[in-house]
C-alpha cells in the first residue's frame, strides 16, 4: 500500500496484491475518522481482493464510535509509469453513511 497525496485532506490509497488488509483498514478508518471517506485505487483481481477485505475490517474498527460506511466503485484509467501503458482499474470510495 502506498500513498498519493490528492489535497490536504485526502490522499489515494494505493492497493496491491501484497497489500496487508488489516494496516489497509486501519489507514481506511483513519480517513474516515478524519474526512468521512477514504479514495482507494487497485488493479488487477488480487488488489481488488485486498481493497474489499481492508474495507470488511474497517466497518469493525468504526462500528463501536458509531460510523458505518459504503463503498462507491468506479472503473478508471491509469498510466503505468515504467512501461507507458494504460490500464483499467477500480477506484473504490469508502464514504460514512447515516450518523
């Protein structure tokens, strides 16, 4: 998992195959703590995998102060910085609903 910062307040996360699910969730709930909504971006079947789980743990990390949260996907372009090649991927927005 890596960061991208977007503005101040928000940053992209970024997902991997090799991401762990449980520090995943814990950045998740940590944006959401802090903007009520978390930008993930994953490619490839395996980082999307990851993203879902991370998400999954995190509604139990927000559970006991009240926070429930849903998820907005959106397929999207990105450029591949070593070979210049785009690929589809899926941003996935954790937003804070009800509460």
């Amino acid at each position: 998992m890596s960061t991208s910062p977007t503005s101040p307040a928000n940053t992209i996360l970024k997902v991997s195959a090799t991401s762990e699910p449980v520090r995943l969730a814990g950045a998740i709930a940590a944006c959401v703590r802090q903007s009520g909504e978390a930008e993930m971006q994953a490619i490839g079947a395996a980082a999307v995998n990851q993203a879902v789980k991370a998400v999954a743990i995190s509604r139990g990390y927000l559970a006991p102060v009240g926070i429930d949260v849903a998820v907005l996907p959106t397929f999207i372009s990105v450029a591949v910085e070593a070979t210049g090649q785009e690929v589809t991927g899926l941003r996935l927005v954790v937003v804070q609903v009800g509460g």
